[in-house]
C-alpha cells in the first residue's frame, strides 16, 4: 500500500534532534554520536518505529538505531517515539533515526562501529527472481552486516513470507554465518510481547499466519 505524503513530515524530521538525514556521516563513531559505549543495536526497515517504541525505552543500557529509506516512515517513528519516551527527556534519548538506503550500509557504518544485534522485521520478500538481491536477507547484504557486527553479535530476522524464509536459510549459510535458531512459528516458542508488535506483525497474526523467525550469529 503506498502511504499519501503528509505535509507534517518534513518539517517534524528537521526538527527532530535524534533523526539523522546525512546517512554516512558518523561512520566509525557512533559510539561518540550516543556519547557512551553502550551496545548498539539496529533495526533495518524500521517503519513506523513500532518495534523500537516498545522497546528502546525500556533498556536504557542499548544504544538503538532504526533505519529506513523511507522519510515519511521516519517520521512516524519520531511520533512513535516521542510518544514512547512521554515525558522523559527526549533529547537524550538512546535511540536514533536514520534515513538510509540499506543496499549501502557499509559506507554508513564500519567495522569501528561494532554493531551487536540487527534486526530484520517482516522486510519486503521481492518474490520476482530479479528482485531478490535487494532482499534484506540475501547473501550480498548479510556479508555487508558482517562487516560491521562485533564478534559475538547476532541478526535476528522474522517474516510472515514462507518463500522468504525458506530461501533466506542458504543467504545465512552462504554468508558463512553460524544459525541458532530456525522457527517456523516464533510464538510456539516464545510468548507474545504486545508491545513490540509492529504493524505488520499485528495484521500477521490477526490474520493467523505463523511467524517464521531466524536468529544467526556472526
């Protein structure tokens, strides 16, 4: 579905303190960025920051970076956000918005930057064959992730898509990463944290399909 431009967005995100338009300008200091050595932990394709509204403000110790190339959904994650944090001081908080075309996310961070744990919620599946490279999951973009994860940080994937988890499973093993756990249905094994739900998640299981999970560690 293709979202209608709101003429809100623009100037909300120029006034935002924790969006970050210019995609590889803190490359190698993002830990300098957050002003501490916190584990940074990021989300690719953040959408409307749902996942990271329910979940950054309750772990102050992780440093969050949600990603998406898509600035009106930027914007809706600052809404997210700032809802999220209430009123705590959002000026300091440990999350940050990044505008970013993924396809290129090594010249965004580096090897300095020691990403600890990526997650990759419900992406596009690109079904056609001559779109898969620019799947989120494939092979090409875990090698580019493994650039920038630390040594003992994991990926953690999840999608509606039976033909993109079943095809992601040989991304992970070509890209030489180590899988330790494949579900089928992430909620037979872990209990439901609403908070957390993304919008995409939520349609998912009002609908009663499965949630596919991988989680792979470097």
């Amino acid at each position: 579905m293709r979202l209608r431009n709101r003429p809100w967005a623009a100037p909300e995100l120029e006034e935002c303190s924790y969006y970050i338009q210019d995609s590889f300008s803190n490359s190698g200091n993002w830990s300098l960025v957050f002003g501490n050595n916190n584990p940074i932990w990021l989300e690719l394709g953040c959408g409307k920051g749902l996942f990271l509204a329910g979940f950054a403000p309750f772990h102050p110790d992780i440093n969050f970076i949600g990603a998406d190339i898509k600035s009106l959904m930027l914007a809706y994650a600052r809404r997210n956000l700032q809802s999220a944090y209430d009123d705590r001081h959002i000026e300091n908080l440990n999350c940050k918005l990044l505008s970013l075309d993924i396809e290129r996310i090594r010249y965004a961070f580096s090897k300095n930057d020691q990403i600890d744990r990526i997650f990759i919620n419900f992406p596009n599946p690109w079904p056609k064959d001559a779109h898969k490279k620019r799947r989120l999951t494939h092979t090409r973009q875990l090698l580019q992730y493994k650039e920038i994860m630390s040594d003992s940080a994991e990926i953690c994937f999840k999608t509606d898509s039976d033909m993109l988890f079943e095809e992601s499973i040989p991304y992970f093993h070509e890209a030489g990463m180590n899988m330790v756990e494949q579900l089928d249905d992430y909620y037979s094994k872990y209990p439901l944290d609403v908070a957390t739900l993304t919008e995409h998640e939520q349609k998912f299981l009002d609908q009663g399909l499965p949630i596919h999970f991988i989680r792979a560690t470097k």
